[in-house]
C-alpha cells in the first residue's frame, strides 16, 4: 500500500524524511550501482545512521532550487495545454522502505496524469552529459531509473524529465522517460536485499574509486603499533607493483605538464595574454603566496580559456 504524506513546510518535510528513513528515489540508482554520487557503502552508512550521507548546501544544489521556482511557469510555457501544480507530498511505499518527493504533477486534456522531474543544469555538463552525438537530449541512466520509480510510486501515467539551463537565456526541455520492464522490480528487490543487509549490519564491499575519500575518512586515524599480517594475500603484490607503476606514470605526466608550461611562458615571455584570432586562448597571470602560508613566492598560473569555460 503507497502512502501519500502531503507538507506544509521544508521543516516538516525534512523532519518527515528523517523519521522515515527511506531510500528516496534521488539515491535510489545506488541501490543498482549506477548513481554518479552516491556508491552503495555510501548509502548504506547512511541509511545504518553510521555515517549520514553530506547535506551541505552547495552552490549547485541552491541553484536547483532557486531555479524550481521556474518550473511550473517553464512547464506551462512548454505545454500550455497542461494542468500544472507543485506536488507538496512525500510519497512512500513503507513496505520496501522507498520513498520519493515529486516535484511536478502534470495532467492532460484527457484527463492523464504525469510526474516531472525538474533538474536544473549546467550548460558544459549537459552537452556532455546529456546531448547525444546526433544532437537528441537523453536523461543520463540515474535520473532515468530516478524519474521512473517517483513515477511508479505517485501512480503516474507517463513520467518525464524537465531540464533547466540558464545562460544568456533559459533553456528548457522535457523529455520523456519510457517505462522500462522489470526496472521497478529490480529496485524492490534491490532495496529489499539492502535493508536485510542494514539489519544484519553487513556493508557492501567498497568501490575503491567512488569510497575512496570515504575509506580514508574511516580510516584517518591509524592505532599507533597495531600491524596486520597480510601474508597469503595476493592482492598485496599486485597493489603495490600498481601503485609503483602509477607513481612513475604519474611523475612523467607532471613533468610533461612543466614542459607544456615552459613552452606556453615562451611563447608569451612578458604578455599576460595569448590570443588566437583576437580571443582570448590562454592566460598566465602573476599569483603571489603570501609569506604566512609558506615561505613568500611567486609563479605564474596557465590556464586555457576553454577549460575555464567547461569547469
């Protein structure tokens, strides 16, 4: 049975969630192993009370949410024909233990009923993340699999992504996410097996890439003397003939970046800028270190104009 939780406000919204504790469908793609910013130890910390997933307020997060103001206005403006409203509802199957909070409902002249997703992004990210070779806008697979099970649990007939850019002006697309067999079953036994995994207290094995800062936060602070014997271990050898080997790839790509800079300074000599065609390429401003940070200094930082621009 899905239950329908309506909010008055961001507090009780909030406080809502932390009672529930559900798997929301913003982290639910973890659960498959597929979620770009939260790996499966990661929410299994936090959903175990462990270690509580960072909710700091970022940059990129306040302006998703400054921007969702815009979104019933964009989504009106897109399809006029269209009853739009902001949902105001936390929905929850309390069975598997997944929730979600839609952000839009939309519905038809015919009386159809759909769930919007609004993300606001980045213009460099989304040409890369979301433009496809051919031009056509798809949501990248987190968001899908996202869309696709608030979709499920608001009892929505059709399920979209509405995606914000702003710039200059304001871009906005919407774009349908068909419904894809068998993926919200996945998700229920997924989110089934993960929180008989929380009950038992047994973690997911890391992702040594995505837990790399989080495995040395847990384990920041060595005991003094303790040794653990790692003799039969075969993974020993191999890791530190592949740190080694990194080590020394590592040093010729640092060197190879000097000699870019040297070239790039002779070029330049006392000029400040390098144009191509009258735009600006490169910079190599003047940075002074001041003499509390370390000893007093100076050096001059490159940096390319196309890679400023994408950042």
């Amino acid at each position: 049975m899905i239950e329908s939780h309506p909010y008055a406000s961001t507090e009780q919204w909030l406080e809502m969630r932390r009672a529930f504790n559900d798997v929301t469908a913003s982290v639910a793609p973890a659960l498959l192993g597929v979620h770009p910013y939260v790996t499966a130890l990661q929410l299994f910390l936090d959903k175990s009370g462990m270690l509580p997933l960072d909710d700091t307020d970022t940059p990129m997060m306040r302006r998703g949410r400054l921007v969702e103001k815009l979104g019933v206005d964009l989504i009106k403006e897109a399809r006029p024909e269209w009853a739009v409203v902001k949902a105001g509802v936390y929905v929850r199957d309390p069975e598997r233990r997944l929730g979600c909070t839609p952000d839009f409902e939309v519905i038809t002249p015919s009386g159809l009923r759909g769930n919007v997703q609004f993300k606001s992004v980045e213009r460099g990210v989304f040409e890369r993340g979301w433009r496809g070779e051919d031009g056509s806008i798809e949501p990248p697979l987190w968001v899908g699999i996202q869309t696709a099970l608030e979709a499920y649990l608001t009892g929505a007939d059709f399920a979209m992504v509405g995606v914000c850019r702003i710039g200059h002006g304001i871009d906005f697309d919407l774009i349908e996410v068909p419904r894809t067999d068998g993926l919200v079953e996945r998700l229920q036994e997924a989110a089934a097996g993960f929180w008989e995994a929380v009950a038992k207290k047994e973690p997911p094995a890391p992702d040594y890439i995505g837990d790399a800062g989080l495995l040395s936060t847990i384990f920041a602070t060595p005991i003094a003397g303790k040794a653990v014997d790692l003799t039969g271990n075969n993974r020993v050898g191999f890791l530190a003939a592949e740190d080694e080997l990194l080590a020394a790839q590592l040093k010729g790509v640092e060197e190879k970046r000097k000699a870019v800079k040297a070239e790039i300074l002779d070029l330049l000599r006392d000029a400040e800028l390098g144009l191509v065609d009258g735009e600006i390429i490169v910079s190599a401003k003047k940075v002074e270190v001041p003499a509390h940070q370390r000893k007093a200094s100076s050096y001059r930082k490159v940096v390319w104009k196309k890679r400023e621009a994408e950042a």
